[in-house]
C-alpha cells in the first residue's frame, strides 16, 4: 500500500468540513481531486499534512499511520503540499526558491543539483529565469517556482501532493500538470 485515506472526518472547531473521506494511491497513479469552492480540497490536502487533523479514521502513507504526526514529519517521509497562492519569496532569486524546497532535507551537493535538473526539465521557463528575482515573475511561473519548491526533495524520495496547481500553469511548459496528487517520478496518466 502506498497512500491510503480511511473513513476521516475532519473538523474545523466544532464544524465538520469532511465526511467519511476515503482515497487510495497506488505507485505511479495520478489522481485528481475535482470540485466546486468550498467543497473540501484543500481540506482534504491540509488535513493529509496534519495542517488540519482527522478526527476519525486513518492515514497510512507507506504503511505508516501519520494522521497523528506532526506536519515536519511528514514533509519529511515525503509528502509535501503547495497551495494555490503562490507562497514563494519574493524578494529571493528563482534558483534560491528553489533550493528552499530542499533545506530541511539536507541534501547533498549532487541530490539538490539533480533535483534542480529535474524541475528546470519540466519547467524549461524557470532555468531561464533562475536568477531574476521570484516577486517579479508572471502568476503562472510563480506558480512553477512554489511547485519546484513543494518537489524539491531527492529524487528517489517518495511523491508530492500539490493542489490546485494546473489552473496557473502557462502553456508554454513542456509538460503540464493537470493533477492535484502524483505518486512517483514516472507516473501513469489515467
């Protein structure tokens, strides 16, 4: 089992926000989290990264029960989170940004230059931009910068959860994203 989310009921004070919530990944799988505002999405994405706890039912990510961890420890078994609002820093350089992604992992010198390889791959626009300040970037690339910085993790590191994140992607990327949750480095499109 590689991700799964278990009858939780999620609960903002004494609201609930959630019901019954049930979700499986498996290896390579994309799946899309689609619905109307105030349905839950991002409910769904903080309460999987402990940002908004399930009261009841359980969340396994790789055979570990996590919906009682803290939100660090999960980013670092893996799972990271990047909301839609383009939560990047400004006043930092594009390359600065995306080394962000990494700092709490401690990667080495050749995992966080494979790392950036790899994003600038899927996000050629970012490579050209890598020294220009982040604030001034369209909407859409500073979304691929707050995307490079949720993935900035090893490469042979477990996936991301990202949210929202294929409504401000320009077409110019090579390869867009249209998913909410990715599960592996080479993932299956379905």
């Amino acid at each position: 089992m590689f991700f799964k989310m278990e009858h939780c009921d999620v609960y903002y004070g004494q609201i609930q926000a959630l019901y019954d919530i049930n979700v499986e990944i498996n290896p390579g799988e994309i799946i899309s989290i689609i619905g109307a505002n105030g349905a839950g999405k991002t409910t769904l994405m903080k309460s999987i990264m402990g940002l908004v706890p399930a009261k009841n039912g359980k969340i396994v990510w790789q055979d570990e029960e996590i919906q009682a961890r803290k939100t660090h420890h999960i980013v670092k078994r893996g799972i990271s989170y990047v909301p839609e609002g383009r939560e990047i820093f400004p006043g930092m350089t594009v390359l600065e940004n995306m080394e962000m992604g990494a700092y709490t992992l401690h990667m080495s010198a050749k995992e966080k230059a494979d790392k950036l390889n790899e994003m600038y791959e899927l996000f050629p626009r970012l490579y050209e931009r890598k020294k220009q300040k982040a604030g001034t970037l369209s909407g859409g690339e500073q979304q691929m910068v707050a995307a490079g910085e949720g993935t900035g993790r090893p490469s042979a590191s477990p996936p991301s959860l990202l949210t929202r994140c294929s409504t401000s992607f320009p077409a110019s990327m090579k390869r867009p994203i249209s998913l909410c949750c990715w599960s592996s480095r080479t993932p299956t499109w379905r």
